[in-house]
C-alpha cells in the first residue's frame, strides 16, 4: 500500500499545478495563479519532507529488526535526488504556465492597440 502512495503524493502537486494552473491563466477559477503556485510549492515541500522522513524511518525499522544485512543509504538518496527533481520540475512548469501568462496579456494588448 505505501508504494503506491508515495508517487501519487510526489506527483500530486505537480498534477495540481498542471490542472488548475490552466485553469488560472483562463479564468476559469476563483484563485489567482500566485495562489495556485504558492500552495503547490509549499505542499511539494511539505509532502517531501514528509516522504523522506517517513522513508527513514522505514528504513530504520527495517535494520532493527534485520540487525545482520548490510546497510545501505543510497535508496534514501535516490529518494532525495528525485525530489530535488520533482521540485525543479514544478518550478518549470511554474514558470513556463508564468510566461504564458505574460504573453496572453501582451498579445491582448497588442490587439486592442
């Protein structure tokens, strides 16, 4: 069960930016798209916080009750790196949903002018 929970909590933000964030650049919602990107920024930050430390501590159980494997941390930073990822990614899109913005206005005005 928490495999698959994992990646729909990582991903959730990044679906959530996509979604309402088109929606925001054509108004079709009652936020304002610095809304939109400041919760999914805050929420992507606060759900990898929260993976990653309920991976360690998973990982921490799992080498208390099996005292003789041999331990091994790169799980964790992969974890980590594709975290570091998945924000890089939703500031991307951020941005990219950003410019579109920018030049829905311009081309507007440019057409009342």
């Amino acid at each position: 069960m928490l495999t698959i929970l994992y990646p729909i909590l990582l991903f959730s933000p990044l679906i959530f930016q996509f979604t309402y964030g088109t929606k925001a650049i054509y108004k079709n919602t009652s936020m304002s798209f610095g809304k939109i990107s400041l919760i999914t920024f805050v929420s992507q930050i606060v759900i990898s916080i929260a993976l990653y430390s309920l991976s360690l501590y998973n990982f921490s159980k799992y080498f208390d009750e099996h005292p003789d494997q041999l331990r091994c941390g790169t799980p964790l930073a992969g974890i980590l790196i594709s975290i570091l990822f998945l924000i890089a990614l939703l500031t991307a899109l951020i941005l990219v949903q950003f410019i579109i913005i920018i030049w829905k206005k311009n081309r507007t005005k440019s057409s009342i002018a």
